[in-house]
C-alpha cells in the first residue's frame, strides 16, 4: 500500500513524488477517462487541481469497477504490488469505484494548464 512517505516502485512514480514531496493521496481527484485495451495498454486518467495522471497498465488481468457518473472524485487511489503485478485502487467520494490488477503500470503526468 502507498502511505506517506512511500511510493510504489513502477516506472514514473519516483517522478511524480518529487513533484509533490510525497506520494499524493488523491483525495478529490476526478477520474477523467478510463480507457481499456484488450491488445496493447490501458489508461487510467486522473485530474488533481496540479496536474492530471495517467495510469499506463499493461496487461490488465482483473477488473471491478462500480460508479461511474459524471464527477467521479475519490477519497483516495493506492497502487500495491502482489504476486501478478500491481492493483490499482479507487476509493469512491462521488462515483466510480473499484480495482484493476496489471501485470505492468507506468506513471505519467503533465501539469494543469
């Protein structure tokens, strides 16, 4: 699990602690797009007020999502290691819910314009 101080050691993601001190909790964050790909990557998009993430998974193997409206904001998003890859989690705070398992996740992002 991500807490503070920690982060997950995927591609990207040391990057996106030194923008913010620490690795963000995603508290109010507004999932943009979820994009998925039987062949090739899907993409998860997340908005904060600073910049929006984008969630690269390679080879989503599990899938439960629950909510989606048109908000979506989160009381959190935790990205955990297991023994098949990495599970993306989405706390709901106003729509979209659930978990997706990968076996690969790169993190990327660019700032709010």
């Amino acid at each position: 699990m991500t807490t503070e101080g920690k982060f997950p050691d995927v591609p990207g993601a040391a990057e996106l602690v030194a923008r913010f001190g620490v690795w963000p909790s995603f508290e109010n964050a507004e999932i943009r797009s979820v994009h998925l790909n039987r062949e090739g990557p899907s993409r998860i998009r997340v908005g904060t007020k600073e910049v929006v993430v984008t969630f690269v998974l390679g080879g989503v193997t599990e899938l439960a999502l629950n909510g989606f409206n048109g908000r979506n904001a989160l009381s959190a998003l935790t990205l955990t290691k297991n023994s098949t890859g990495h599970t993306l989690e989405l706390w709901p705070g106003h729509g979209i819910s659930g978990t997706i398992t990968a076996r690969s996740v790169r993190v990327e992002f660019v700032p709010v314009e």
